[in-house]
C-alpha cells in the first residue's frame, strides 16, 4: 500500500498591491494645498 504524497506547495510571495486608500488621501490633501496656496495668493495680491 503506498501512501499518496502531497504535491509540493510552492512558496509564492503575495503581489505588492497599491494601496487604493492611502493614494486617494494624499491626492486630496495635496489638492486642498494647492487651492489653499491659490486663495491665499489670489487674496494677498487683491488687497
């Protein structure tokens, strides 16, 4: 009687995946920034 072997399980490393959230979250802060800077300029130079 012979025993039945596994096959061998290959190691493989999880895919690098983007994190969707964090990019998201610094494309917003980043453009609340640059608005903030343009009314700040805008404003600065009207007065």
């Amino acid at each position: 009687m012979s025993t039945k072997r596994k096959p061998p399980t290959i190691a493989q490393k999880p895919k690098e995946e983007v994190n969707k959230k964090a990019l998201i979250w610094v494309g917003c802060i980043f453009a609340a920034l640059v608005i903030v800077v343009t009314l700040l300029l805008v404003f600065s130079n009207g007065s």
